[in-house]
C-alpha cells in the first residue's frame, strides 16, 4: 500500500512539474488561438493567410484547443478523479475527445490547404501526427461509450502523449540549439535534424508508452 502510494506521489509530483513546464507554450498557443476573436493584429502572423479563411479557422482551432487538451487530459487519467468526481470524468472526457478530433483535423485541413514550412516531409510527418490524434480521440471515446474501459485507457494515454506533441517539437529544438548551436538544422526545415524531428516528437513516446503497455499486459498473464 505505501509502496502504490509513493509511486501515486512521484507520478502526480512529475507530471505537475510536466505541465508547469509546458504552461508558456500552453498561454502561447492559447493566446495565438484566440487572438482573431480579441482583435489581434494578424498582419505579421505567420500563421494567418489572407482570403484563406477555412485554414485560418483551422489553425487558430488547433491552437486553442490543442493548449485545452494540454491542461485538462493529464486530470482525466487520474484514477482519483474518475472515482471521486466520476460525472465530471465523463462529460469532460467527452469534450476533450470532441476538442482532440478539432485539433487534429484542424491541423490536418490547414496543411492540405497551405502546407507547412518544411515541404513534403513536414507535411506528411505532421499528417500522420494529426491522423493519430483523430483515431486516438475516437478510439477513447468509442471504448468509453461500449464501457471497455481498460481500452478506454489505453486510448486516453496514447492521447494524453499526443497531446504534448507540440510543446516537445520545441523542446528538442531549444535543447539541439542549445547543445549544437543548430547543426544539420535549415531556416527551411530541411536538414537532417529537422527531417527527422517531423516524426521524432511524437513517434518515440508513442512506442515507449506502447511498450509500457505491453509489459503491463504481460504481467497480468
């Protein structure tokens, strides 16, 4: 029992300190969202494309509610609330899946409508980004609504890691700018370093939950 307790303590002491490190980018990114709807002048917004109105729908969504999700999925996998608040687990749950599917196809239309930065390979590594977390917002949501809730989980959590997806991008930047100075990395996004950050700020957590997962399953055989 104080053995499940102290790792109950070290995972919520670590995910607290996650999330306080995250918390400029969240305010960015919710800030960046909703900026149009305050007033915010776009002329300088890189974002922004002129009488592209659906894909600047699209983006500002995706930012907005993709900070949302930051903040509110890390509450929803904890078993304390589920078990104490277990209506607020399930509404809030569904509004995260909702905000999930926006934030993934809003990311999704405004690269088939504008494309990023970095040409054919940021578009397809942040694609399949953007697919996973479609499916995994769906997926949570379908598992919870037939009540497979050991699948539900799984869903969530592959969401929650999604989810930090954005604000990892940058901290691999920070960290290769810092340690290298920007080696094998292009104001175009298409060095070596950038190549393979289209895909490595989400796949390698992916399969180390997923290997989590499987040991899991393996021990309960």
């Amino acid at each position: 029992m104080a053995t499940t307790r102290r790792r109950t303590l070290s995972l919520w002491i670590g995910w607290g300190l996650l999330i306080l490190l995250a918390l400029p980018f969240v305010h960015w990114s919710l800030t960046s969202g909703v900026g149009p709807l305050t007033g915010a002048d776009l002329a300088d917004n890189r974002f922004y494309t002129p009488q592209l109105t659906l894909a600047n729908l699209a983006i500002f969504s995706h930012m907005a509610l993709g900070a949302g999700l930051m903040l509110f999925i890390p509450l929803q996998v904890w078993p304390g609330l589920r078990q104490r608040w277990p209506g607020y687990h399930r509404w809030m749950g569904r509004v995260l899946c909702l905000a999930g599917v926006i934030v993934g196809l809003g990311g999704l239309t405004y690269i088939a409508m504008r494309g990023t930065i970095g040409g054919v390979w940021m578009n397809a590594g942040f694609a399949l980004y953007g697919a996973l977390v479609v499916i995994c917002a769906g997926q949570a949501l379908r598992h919870a609504r037939y009540k497979a809730f050991a699948i539900h989980r799984q869903w969530a959590l592959r969401l929650l890691v999604l989810s930090f997806g954005s604000w990892l991008y940058r901290v691999h930047y920070g960290l290769w700018y810092l340690a290298t100075g920007g080696v094998a990395s292009t104001p175009d996004f298409d060095g070596a370093f950038d190549l393979v950050q289209n895909f490595a700020f989400y796949l390698p957590y992916l399969l180390a939950l997923e290997l989590e997962l499987w040991m899991r399953r393996a021990q309960s055989v």
